[in-house]
C-alpha cells in the first residue's frame, strides 16, 4: 500500500487559508499510484482554542465534502487527520474522518485524551466511543490522534482487532519530540504494525511550536521515511503488509499473551 504523508505548517484559526492549503498540495503532488494520502492534526484551524466554536465543522461539513472531492478527483484514499467538529450537542469534539478513493465517508473517530497541558478539557468535548478498526483496500486500519499516542491501550485495541496500519494525526510541541519519537517506534514494535504518523512544522500565536517528524515506522520498528522538523515535507512509502505476518511468526508476542495473567484486562 502506497503512502503519501503531507507535513505542512497549520495557520492558526484561517480555516480558508489551511483549506487552500491542502487543495494546493493535492494539486501540486504527483499522486499516481498512491493508495492513501495522510493529514494531520486540527488542520483546518489550529489550535486557536479560543475561538474554536467559530472554526467547528457541522457534522464534518463542509470539510468532508472538500475532501472527498479531491479523493475521487485524484483517486486515492484520504485519511484526513481531525477536525474541530459539531455534532448534535453545542459541544466541539476533535473528530478525524477518512474518505475513500470514491469520495465516500468510510470513518471517523474523536479524540478520546484530551490534553491537561494544552487546557483541551476547558475547550473540547471527549469523544465517547472506542476507536475501531476500518478497511482501506481490503486491508484493517485504524486511526489515533495525538496525545492517544501516550496510551498504549488503544494501539492493542486496535491491533488485536486486525489492524495492520494505524495512522497518528498529530500536532505535537517540539518541546516533546523525543516521546514522539520514541513512542512511535514502540507502538509499531509493541504491536507489530505499521504506524503512519503526520505531524505540523511551525508555531501558534500562544509560542507553542510544534515537532515536525513525520514519519512511517514498520513493524520492525525501523522507521522508513522520516520528515524534518521545521521543513514542510511530502513522505512516500510503501507499505509491504506481508511482512507484518513474518514479523508475527519470528517474534510471536500475539501467541505468547498470558491475558488471564493481566490484572487490569
């Protein structure tokens, strides 16, 4: 499966410009052959907090629209990071979606962990269902963002479910950037998985600024394509989902669970 991650810097709270943005990128970027093109975190509006009631999407729209036409224009499967998102309820909920190559919704999750150190609870409502595991040609998925990366839970959720590819939409801090690192390389190790992983470059009007290094890390833990930390990067790789099963049998921790051994599962 072919991959295309895009890492750009988000304008904090200029929807349109972000918007524009990715239309630019979609236009520019040479998209034959690819499978999934991969967004990051809050894309649309950053974290401008504050104002995040003004930037929320109604029930995805008209984000969701925007993105499945350039799906079916350009033919690929978009996992298009996470929103500020409305449903029913006045609350906002930090909501990732993907889009097919047909221009179909065909999932969406809100973040579960919302970040103490970024004041998230005062401004964000947690999402209320687990993350599950969806199809991308044939093949299971799943999606995380950010600060779900801190807990390794969800991955085996999502890996005992059958996910072969969890992608991380993400703003993380630059302050931050080894646990980034790190925990990247060990949730594709601790669970034997490809993790697929975009991330923003620059910085927000409070001064936080953010990690850059995207990246695709195999099963193995050995990471494929990494992006810097300030440059606004197009990473491709392409994923060898064979391998996930020789990586299974060689190191066979699946087989080797003792579940009725662990307390709090």
């Amino acid at each position: 499966m072919k991959i295309k991650i895009f890492q750009f810097k988000v304008v904090d709270g200029d929807v349109k410009t972000n918007m524009n943005k990715v239309s630019s990128l979609f236009a520019k970027t040479d998209l034959n052959e690819t499978d999934v093109v991969v967004l990051p975190e809050m894309w649309t509006s950053g974290y401008d907090l504050k104002n995040i009631d003004d930037h929320a999407a109604k029930n995805l729209e008209p984000v969701k629209t925007f993105i499945s036409k350039l799906a079916a224009e350009h033919n690929v499967t978009v996992a298009a990071g996470s929103i500020p998102n409305k449903y029913s309820d006045d609350d906002v909920y930090n909501t990732a979606f993907t889009i097919d190559h047909q221009g179909h919704l065909i999932h969406e999750y809100s973040k579960i962990h919302l970040v103490p150190m970024l004041n998230e609870p005062e401004f964000l409502a947690g999402g209320n269902k687990a993350a599950e595991v969806f199809e991308i040609n044939g093949e299971k998925c799943g999606v995380v963002i950010c600060y779900d990366l801190r807990f390794p839970e969800i991955f085996r959720d999502l890996s005992l479910s059958g996910a072969k590819i969890i992608f991380v939409a993400a703003e993380w801090p630059i302050e931050r950037t080894e646990h980034w690192m790190t925990l990247l390389k060990a949730r594709a190790i601790e669970n034997q998985c490809y993790i697929v992983a975009s991330n923003t470059i620059g910085s927000q009007s409070d001064g936080t600024v953010f990690a850059g290094k995207s990246m695709i890390v195999n099963p193995f833990g050995e990471i494929m394509a990494e992006a810097g930390k300030d440059t606004e990067e197009i990473l491709t790789a392409d994923l060898n989902l064979a391998y996930i099963d020789q990586v299974r049998t060689d190191i066979p921790i699946f087989k080797s669970r003792r579940k009725e051994l662990y307390k709090y599962l």
